[in-house]
C-alpha cells in the first residue's frame, strides 16, 4: 500500500518506519523536498522510502498519517493541497500543543473546537479519522510494550473511513479490535485532545511516556 507519512519528527519518523519494515511503500513528507530530518529518516531505513514535500507526499499516498506538528496542522495540510487530499482517509495524529510558555504545554484549541473539527471543516471532502493521539509513539506501533489491558480512542464522522482505519491499527500495529473505542463524530476529538494535560502531567509523574488508559466499566 502507498502511505504518506507528513512530518519528519519523532512520530512521524516511528510510525513511517514501521511501515517500511512491513512492507508499504512510503513517502515522508515536509515543507522542503530535501529537508534534512527527511534525508535522515530514509538513510535510518536503508533508503527504503521516499522524501518529498507535503503535496508530493499528499499525492503519493492512498492514505495519509498526518504526524504534523499540531499547532502548524493545517497550514501543513494546505501545503498538502485540498486536490491531492481529495476522498482519501486522513488518519490525524497530531494534538494542538502549545509549548511557547514551556511545560506543561497548553492547547491551541480547546474546549468548543478541535483540531479534528478544523481539519474536517477546512477539508469537508477528505475522511478524517482522529487517531493514536492519545499515546506515545512506541506504543502506538507496539501496545504490548505497555502490559496487560488497554485502550486507543478513535473519532470521526465517516463511518466506513474508521472501519478501515481500525482494521489497519490492527494488521499493522498489532492493536486489538476490542481495544478499539470509536468515540463517535469528530467533535470527540476535543475529549482525546484535551487530554493530553493530563497525559503530560501523567508522563512526568511516571517518568516514561510508555504508560496508557484502560477502562473499568460496571454493569
């Protein structure tokens, strides 16, 4: 499968890496066609990938990850181009994060918007699935490296676009399909934004960013 990987940080890097190791075809996007955080990423793969910008990336993937920085995710994302974009699922990793006062980080957007809903409202015809954004990036492609039960918080409005995406956490990552809750429309996306101040201060507390939430339920 053609995957466009957007942003060359540490997720981006880890998920696109994955993804090579099993066998996708991937593109790393950025702002310049040749960064050097991009150039990095395919030397650490054995060349085993391409670079490109947003919109070469856009246009090469059948499906897109989005693993922007959240703050700059939309300007990114128009970089991508709404064309290139077009009736593709969007799996977006990213979280508004505000660092500029240090840590803990605020939120950009929060409480009445999200940046799933920005995302879907300045892009209405691509399938925007809010995903993984609730946990760091090594468990994301490894849940068994955080032991026993646990969750992963999916949102978005087109039903079959989280079917799908569900069913490639799975294959490729290895998630359960009963660790799976789809919390509804993307406007849940502010639920699994928001809490990041949580798991922020959570990560601090524990001292490893390798932790994540289960769910007791009663009868």
């Amino acid at each position: 499968m053609k995957i466009a990987v957007l942003g060359t940080g540490m997720v981006g890097n880890t998920l696109a890496t994955k993804l090579v190791q099993l066998g996708h075809q991937i593109m790393v996007g950025s702002r310049t066609a040749n960064s050097s955080a991009g150039q990095e990423w395919l030397r650490s793969v054995g060349g085993k990938g391409q670079i490109g910008t947003f919109a070469d990336t856009a246009a090469f993937g059948e499906i897109v990850l989005d693993c922007t920085n959240g703050a700059n995710s939309i300007e990114a994302l128009r970089q991508a181009g709404a064309a290139n974009l077009r009736g593709k699922v969007l799996i977006q990793v990213g979280n508004p994060l505000d660092f500029s006062k240090g840590m803990p980080p605020t939120l950009t957007v929060c409480n009445t918007d999200s940046l799933g809903e920005q995302t879907q409202h300045e892009f209405p015809d691509v399938r925007v699935v809010k995903a993984l954004n609730t946990v760091n990036c090594d468990v994301m492609v490894n849940p068994s490296s955080v032991p026993g039960e646990h969750e992963l918080l999916i949102c978005g409005n087109d039903a079959g676009a989280k079917a799908q995406v569900a069913g490639w956490l799975s294959e490729w990552f290895g998630w359960k399909p009963e660790s799976i809750i789809d919390l509804g429309d993307i406007s849940n996306s502010r639920g699994t934004e928001m809490f990041l101040a949580l798991w922020v201060r959570l990560w601090g507390k524990f001292g490893t960013p390798h932790f994540n939430i289960h769910f007791a339920r009663g009868k």
